[in-house]
C-alpha cells in the first residue's frame, strides 16, 4: 500500500535541500535563489533553506553526508510539510548510503507524510521513496520552473501547486 503525503496548506513549511548541485549557494545564482523563494511565498508557502544547502558546488560535492543531512532532519521535523531540491545535477547517489544506514530516518519514513518533489538527479530520492511504497512528485524544484521565466511562473507550475493544496481551506 502506497503512503501518500498530506495536501499542503497556506502556510506549510517547505524544506530546500540540495541533494545534487550546491548551485543556489553561488553568487552567480543568488538572484534565482531570491526570487525561486519569492514565488513560494506567492504561493502561500514558507521556504526554509536547510543548514547546508546553500553552501555551495564544491563542499555539498565534497560533503554528501552533509547533503544527507539535510534531507534527514527535513524528514524528522514536523514542521516540515514539503521538501524541494534547490536543482538537479549529479551526485545525489553518494548520499544514499547515509539515508539507507539511518535509523531515525528509515523509522520516520514508515511515518511520512510529507510531499517530495524534484526531477533529473532527484529522480533518484523518487526511486528511493517509491521503493519504500512512498508517492513522491517529478516535477520542478527551486531554480527551475521557479526562478526562471521572466516575471510569472509558467502557468502548469504555478496550477501543479495551487492543485497540491488542502481545497477545504479557505484561501486570501
């Protein structure tokens, strides 16, 4: 039997990890990670940037127990109701030893109801989560779809989201 997450509602926490590419830590792509939060705030969300996930390409390359960290308390803290990657790229398997030898995060995953989404090399982490009979999302993460475009979103974006939330809660 497949878990499925909670719908979001306005106001849930969403946890930015960076299990690929440290790129929202650079200065050259500050700008898209200002306005990729931006846009979740439009939506009614709350990003929270995880302790390590915008340190950069070469330490998270260099530190993927450090990525799995992050990942891991997005998981344990309740507050969280969403975990988004920050990009794609390359690299996400060498933090899966570190979530597979986890015991709180192999205990808290039969108890998961948080929405995963995240695409590329995050395909791996939906692999994973669907293996442990967990639903989890393919789609964009913080710099893609979200801090690209010009002024808005794309319109499939911004309705992929509206969609996740709770349609029993009123709305502003």
């Amino acid at each position: 039997m497949m878990i499925k997450p909670r719908k979001l509602k306005y106001g849930t926490r969403v946890a930015i990890v960076s299990p690929s590419k440290g790129i929202a830590g650079e200065d050259y792509a500050i700008h898209e990670t200002l306005l990729g939060s931006k846009r979740l705030i439009e939506l009614g969300l709350v990003p929270v940037f995880m302790k390590n996930s915008l340190r950069g390409n070469q330490f998270l390359n260099d530190n993927p127990k450090k990525k799995a960290e992050d990942f891991i308390d997005a998981v344990i803290d309740d507050t969280i109701g969403m975990i988004l990657p920050t990009s794609s790229g390359t690299n996400s398997y060498l933090m899966m030893p570190y979530l597979c030898n986890s015991r709180i995060f192999l205990q808290k995953m039969r108890q998961y109801k948080k929405i995963f989404v995240g695409y590329g090399d995050s395909t791996l982490i939906n692999l994973f989560l669907y293996k442990k009979c967990i639903v989890s999302f393919y789609g964009p993460n913080l710099l893609c779809d979200f801090a690209e475009y010009g002024n808005d979103m794309l319109i499939y974006t911004k309705d992929f989201f509206l969609n996740m939330f709770n349609t029993n809660e009123k709305t502003d």
